[in-house]
C-alpha cells in the first residue's frame, strides 16, 4: 500500500474516532463519569444513576435522579428526596406475580424488571416477595425522575433537572456494568463545541488522492450504506432491537481507547517495513 493511502486512512479514522466536546453557555462545564453495574446506583457529578441494562457496544437504560427503596410489611411507605422535588412511596399489595404501589396519590400494579410511571416517577421493580399484607411482603425498586435509553444512534441524553442541565453518555458497556459520563452546567446550557470535527471526511477532495484510495474510500462509503440489528438484554434476560451500523465504524466510535492505539500500531509497522523494504531495494542497486 502506497504512504499516501496508509497517511489518508490514519486521518479518516482519526476524524471518525474524535468524540465530541462540550461547554456551558455561561460558565465551565463539570465532567464526572464512573463504572455502574446493572442494578446498581452511584452518584455521578451529584446525580444519582441506576443501571436497569446494560448490553455490548455503548448501549445501556438507565434512570436519571433515581433512589433504591425496599417496602416491607413492618415498612410500607417511604418518603424520598429527589433533585425534582419529594415524592412518597407507598405499598398498596404484593401478590405472587406483581405489586401494587401509591405514589403521591396514583396507583399502579408494576412487575419485576417492567418500567411504569406512578405519578410522575419512572419506577422500576427489582425483586418482590411473599404477599402484602403478610410478615413476608418485602419489594425491592428504583424510582427516579427521568428515563433514558442511550445507544449508537442515540448517543447522549440532555435533561434539564431542577434547574441544572446535564448530558450523559455511555463511552463503555457490558452485558453487566457501563461507564456512565455525566457533564452538567450549573449557569447556562450545554452547548456542542466541534461540531465541524464529525463529518469533515467527507468534504475531503478525492481528486488529490491516489486511485486505490478513491476506491477504497468509494467501497467503504457503499458498504456503510447497510444496517443490522443488535439485541440489547434486560435484567430479566429479555432482548430488545437497537439499530446498530457497520461493526467496524461502531467499535471506532465508541471504543476510542483501544482502537486508536491499535490502528496507529499497525500504520507503524507498516512504515517501518516499507522503509526496509526501499532501504533494500537500494542497497541492491
């Protein structure tokens, strides 16, 4: 391969791979991230998350603002104080295949791994047990104020909560845990600040490139064209349809820790050997 289509190519990845920055309209912008795994809460830049699912490939639902209750029989209701204001959660019945809850005056049946919104929460059962009213009864979920899915298509979710804005991101996941980024401007708003980094590939000039790099940039661009199907899981094992790209363009967007130092490896010793080859080749002469 020519220098010019393996220096073309370290470009057009690196283009790909760059991730987006943000800033605040009105003052700096806070950055925080941490590793959650499914069914855990964590605060991240003074936010609670929970991690409902979590799948391979920068994919995972989760709950915004959110608290881990249990209600039991000697511990039926529950006052709890979220960023959006405070909430009382109540047991109204538990039965062998779902409960039955009161928030702030609107009840709702809700089963195990099942989303529901009861009065203005998203509530998110993870156990239930025994009967209520009974010695046994104990339920165990999460509520929190805001729902959101983030995936390839969808890479970031921006909520407004209680007069903070906040962006969150998915750089990393598993079928177990993800890493959760979370920016947030106290004044002001979030504002996407290299906007002219993602697509400039595209705008470069063909003409000034060699012919085998014209091709190749042509195949990619008709290859890319295809779309899959990628399955995500809930806690409960049930999948759920993502949209999901190119398996290559989507590992490059998202894994920008491992890929780029691989890439670059390989350009290396690409480099290297041809070198040696011409260094040869003129030794000979």
């Amino acid at each position: 391969m020519k220098k010019g289509a393996l220096l073309f190519l370290a470009v057009l990845l690196f283009v790909n791979i760059v991730s987006a920055s943000y800033n605040c309209s009105v003052g700096n912008i806070i950055t925080d991230d941490e590793f959650v795994d499914i069914g855990e809460i964590k605060s991240i830049n003074k936010i609670n998350i929970a991690l409902i699912s979590p799948s391979l490939g920068s994919a995972a639902e989760i709950l915004l603002d959110a608290k881990h209750i249990t209600l039991t029989n000697t511990s039926s209701s529950q006052d709890i104080e979220l960023l959006s204001g405070d909430y009382e959660i109540s047991l109204v019945e538990i039965t062998e295949n779902y409960a039955s809850i009161d928030v702030e005056g609107s009840k709702e049946e809700i089963e195990v791994n099942k989303l529901e919104k009861v009065g203005g929460l998203q509530i998110y059962a993870l156990n239930l047990a025994g009967t209520y009213p009974g010695e046994d009864a104990k339920l165990e979920l999460f509520a929190g104020s805001k729902y959101a899915f983030i995936y390839k298509k969808s890479p970031s979710v921006t909520e407004t909560i209680s007069g903070i804005e906040y962006l969150i991101e998915i750089p990393y996941s598993s079928n177990t845990e993800a890493k959760i980024s979370v920016k947030k401007c106290e004044n002001g708003t979030i504002i996407k600040v290299n906007d002219f980094v993602e697509g400039s590939a595209d705008n470069i000039d063909n003409s000034t490139l060699p012919d085998d790099v014209q091709n190749q940039s042509e195949n990619e661009s008709l290859n890319n064209g295809s779309a899959t199907i990628e399955n995500i899981t809930d806690l409960e094992g049930e999948e759920k349809n993502i949209p999901k790209g190119n398996i290559l363009s989507f590992l490059i967007q998202y894994n920008f820790y491992i890929i780029p130092t691989i890439i670059f490896v390989i350009i290396a010793f690409a480099f290297y050997f041809l070198y040696k080859k011409n260094k040869n080749e003129s030794g000979k002469k």
